[in-house]
C-alpha cells in the first residue's frame, strides 16, 4: 500500500461517492491484498487497568484465605485441623459446619479468578508481541478515513465513522498491526515507501490509496541482495588477486569488511549477533585467500630464485 499524492487528496475535483460508516471502512480494510490495513487499537491503558484490578482482587481474597489459616492454626477444634490436612475431611465438613463451607467458597472463588487472571495475562502477552503498523500505512488510513483536505484551506469532511469512533486513528502509540511486512530491513522498508507499480480500486473515484503485492518487494529485494553479495565476494576476492602489496591489500580487507557488514544491516533483518557471526566469517575467507596467495606468490618467488642460481 502507498499513500496517495498531494494531488490526489485535495477533492474538489474527484466525485462524491457515498461513504457508509462501517461498511466502507470494513471494504477499505479488506481491499488491500497484503490485509497491512488490519489495524485497531490496542487499549493498552485499559489493559493494564483491567489487570491491575484483577490482581488487586487476588490479593484480597489471598489477605481472606490467609486469615482463615491462621484461625486454623490458632483453632483447638479437631475437626477444623483435620480438615486442613485431608481434603476428603474438608470436602465433606464443608457441607455441615460453617467454616469449612467458608473457606471452600473461597477457594472456589479464588479458583475462577485466578483463571480468569491468567487467561487475561496471556492474552495481553500476545497482543504486547502485535506489531505497531508502520507510519507510511497510518497516515494512508487516515487521509481516506478523514477524508482528505479540502482546496483552498476549505474545511475537511467528517470522518466516515461517527461518535466516538472517529477517534480510533489519533493515538497512533496505541494502534497494532494484525500483519505486517514479513521483511523489515531499510530496502524493504524504502521500497514499500516508494514502489512505482500500484493498483486502485476501479469502483470507488474518492479512494486514490495506491496497492501493490508485496511478494514483488520482496522478490526485488532477494534479487539485488544476492547481487551485492555477488559483487561483495568475488569483487572482493578479483580486487585482492589482482592487488600485491601487502598494505594495500590489509585496506581493502578492511574496506570490503566494512561494506559487508554495512549491506547485512540494510539489506537483512539480521540481529547484532549475527551481524558479528557473519561479518567475522566473510573477513576470515579474504584473509584466507590472502594467505593462501601470498604463500602461493612467495614458493613460486622462491624456486624461480632457485632455479636461477642453478
């Protein structure tokens, strides 16, 4: 998806075309083939409201069955401590005497809202690990849902949605992407900023957001990535077999290094790691062959020195 251009938000020339609330941001939504529209809100701010309620309700009924304990344990009644030995005594009390059924009440209380508590940590868990939707997307999103501007500094059109949903775009923090990308790296990124091959939805003359697939970025982006390391490799392995002086060849060691390292950050979603790890293998081959040649270069020096004095 890109967004539109200057020119195509500015709307006294494009027809009017009837904007159905959630009809039509549901069809905005679902017409981008690579679905990077999915975005809602996350609600972290009542996510972690709602958690911190739960866990104070947890506390409050642990601060009860821990004084319940301690009754017990103060308690002469035989009864009462056999039950807190022997679930099968406890089970059975709880149906006559009143303080075992109180505490079986709360164990089963504690039981649903620790399931409860640990269903609602899970879930937010997975929604921390969603994606924020990239810049590039949000503010495509939100020119079509506001409408664009209007010439002459005129006012913007409503939103497509009323209420208090014509908000759901301004707290861009809070927003999560159901998919992204799957490459992140800066050519990628650059690419899908900048694609010149887009589609637009033939049906709807107010919608000027532009749609490309993303399997083309991403073949682009494999095809010039195995180019440069073409380049990189045998460029470098060409250069340094051609070159004979030492400090010479330590400079372009160092400079194809550098260059190796510097197209693995931008051209890969490569950790730190494994910027070291792969950056550390390809100085090893060039120093490799350098010996391996220099050492080739010095015994053919040699017996041609040999052969002379003979």
């Amino acid at each position: 998806m890109q967004q539109p251009s200057s020119a195509d938000i500015e709307l006294g020339a494009l027809p009017v075309v009837d904007r159905d609330g959630y009809r039509a941001v549901a069809a905005w939504i679902a017409r981008d083939p690579d679905n990077e529209t999915f975005i809602y809100r996350r609600f972290d701010q009542l996510s972690a409201r709602n958690l911190l309620y739960l866990q104070s309700e947890l506390l409050e009924l642990e601060r009860r069955l821990e004084r319940l304990d301690a009754e017990t344990a103060k308690s002469a009644d035989i009864e009462l401590k056999d039950s807190a030995r022997r679930w099968e005594i406890f089970s059975k009390n709880a149906e006559n005497r009143v303080e075992e059924r109180d505490r079986m009440n709360l164990i089963f209380e504690i039981r649903a809202k620790i399931k409860e508590y640990h269903k609602a940590l899970v879930l937010q868990s997975q929604v921390a690990k969603l994606n924020r939707p990239s810049s590039r997307v949000v503010e495509t999103f939100r020119i079509w849902f506001d409408g664009g501007k209007r010439k002459n500094g005129g006012p913007k059109p409503d939103p497509v949605l009323g209420g208090q949903a014509k908000y759901i775009l301004d707290k861009e923090q809070d927003l999560a992407a159901l998919k992204t990308p799957a490459d992140d790296d800066f050519l990628s990124r650059f690419l899908q900023d900048h694609w010149p091959v887009t589609s637009r939805h033939p049906g709807d003359h107010r919608d000027r957001t532009g749609h490309y697939q993303e399997r083309h970025v991403v073949w682009t982006v494999a095809i010039i990535s195995t180019i440069i390391a073409a380049v990189l490799l045998v460029g470098a392995i060409a250069g340094l077999y051609v070159e004979q002086r030492p400090k010479a060849r330590l400079g372009m060691i160092a400079a194809f290094t550098a260059a190796f390292a510097l197209s693995v950050i931008l051209l890969t979603n490569a950790r730190r790691s494994e910027v070291f790890a792969g950056t550390a293998a390809y100085a090893a081959v060039l120093v490799v062959f350098v010996s391996g040649n220099l050492a080739g270069t010095g015994a053919t020096g040699s017996q041609g020195s040999n052969g002379s004095n003979v």
